[in-house]
C-alpha cells in the first residue's frame, strides 16, 4: 500500500482527501493547526525547513501539498507579503528539497485556477475558448503570481533530479453542500471540482507516470472555463460529474 503524506491538509480538499484515499492508501496529514498527534494527524510547521524534514516519513511514496493561508487583496502589505511567501514559495520548495533528499518519487502541489485567472469572468473564459496550460499565466493577484512561482520551481527539480512533479490547478471546491452550493452560486456551476472528481483527479495523480505535468482540476462542467483534454489523456482523468446542468439526476452522495 502506498504512503501519502499531505502537508496542509486540515482545511476542506485535505478533508476530502483524507476521508476518501486512506480507502487505498497509508495516509498521514502533516498540518499547523492539529494540536494532538495522532497516528494520521501531525503537528508541523512546514515552514521550518528543519522540523517538516523530521517530521517528513522517509518511506512516504507521494506527497501532496496543500498548503494555504487566507488572502483577501490583489497587492498585499508587507507582512501578509511575507506571509504568503513562506507557505505558497519558501515551504513548497522545502517540500521538494526534502523530497528529492529521502528520495520520494513524487510531489502533488495543490496550485490554483487563479494563475490565470485574468482570462476568466465569473466563471467564463474571455479566450472564446478553454483557458489551457499553454497559455501564458497571467494572475490578477499575488496568490496567483507565487503559485505560479512554485509550479516553476517544480520543473526545476523534475529536470534535474527523479522527482515528479504534478500541479493541479484547483477549481472551486464548496465547503458545504454541493446541490445548496450550485443553487446560490452561478460561477460554481462552471468552475465546479466536486468532491467525487476531488478525489478521482488525485487518484489519477497519485498513479500516473508523469515527470512533470500541469492540469487544471475541473469536473467536466458545461460551459467550463478550464480544458481539462491533458489531464484526461495524461493522468487518466475519468470525471464522474458531467455537464450536471442537463443531469439533474446527479448524485452527490460524498
């Protein structure tokens, strides 16, 4: 059984993800906000180089990191610039430098549709067609920029170490409900990645033989901004919610 340690992994996706692979999978979640230790859950600050390397499992098969803070503005002050580059840039990279020490094969690195998200409007692409993985990033934000950033690096390390390296470009994932979720929000049923397609699409990830990949993660919505085509031909991406606005019998049972 493979080992999944996920760093960042108390907040929504970590629960998900957490709920549903240790179906498959040996997981243990690495994350700032646990305050008791358990078998599966473990305090660590991922941005101190020196504790996430001993608390890192040197048998761990993939790593997927999920590390987030809150961000509210476009340009941020100095202290949340800080902030957001020690979790979004300074801790993805140790990620990958401990990665590549204990010779873990791969890395999952949670990025975000926002690395483009000037192409996009309330859940439309203003391409007049899908926004993909060829197009130029352009963020309208500082979250977007330091993503982008870290998705670079980790081709770094895929070129010049064994490492794989798989970005996932986060669509919206709901913290609640996902019918009473899509009925308040006209941009979700768009930009949807329900849970069922959360887990499916870091499934395929986990399993893939990619060196190095960049995916958006959406389930096959109608309408989509996103061009989801490489991730199904690549990782073997199979969504499980499809064009839900004409399936109303879609069930959402996660």
């Amino acid at each position: 059984m493979k080992k999944i340690t996920i760093i960042g992994g108390s907040g929504t996706v970590g629960d998900i993800l957490f709920e549903r692979l240790q179906n498959n999978y040996d997981v243990l979640v690495l994350d700032k906000n646990i305050k008791n230790n358990t078998s599966t859950h473990r305090y660590v600050d991922a941005t101190d180089f020196k504790q996430l390397a001993s608390e890192m499992p040197k048998d761990t098969d993939v790593i997927i990191n999920l590390l987030r803070i809150d961000t509210a503005h476009a340009i941020e002050p100095e202290e949340v610039f800080d902030q957001m580059t020690d979790v979004f840039f300074k801790a993805t990279y140790y990620i990958m430098l401990i990665a590549t020490k204990y010779k873990i094969p791969k890395v999952i690195f949670a990025s975000s549709n926002h690395v483009t998200d000037y192409y996009e409007e309330n859940g439309h692409s203003k391409l007049e067609r899908e926004i993909t993985t060829k197009d130029y990033p352009y963020p309208k934000g500082l979250y977007g920029v330091l993503k982008i950033a870290s998705e670079q690096a980790g081709f770094i390390f895929s070129l010049h170490s064994d490492l794989s390296i798989i970005n996932i470009r986060i669509g919206s994932v709901p913290e609640k409900n996902e019918e009473d979720a899509l009925k308040h929000d006209d941009r979700l049923t768009r930009t949807l990645l329900s849970r069922e397609d959360l887990v499916e699409f870091f499934s395929a990830a986990i399993e893939a033989k990619v060196k190095f990949g960049t995916y958006y993660g959406v389930s096959n919505n109608n309408n989509k901004p996103w061009d989801i085509s490489n991730a199904i031909e690549d990782l073997g991406y199979a969504p499980k919610r499809i064009h839900a606005e004409t399936h109303p019998t879609y069930d959402n049972t996660l």
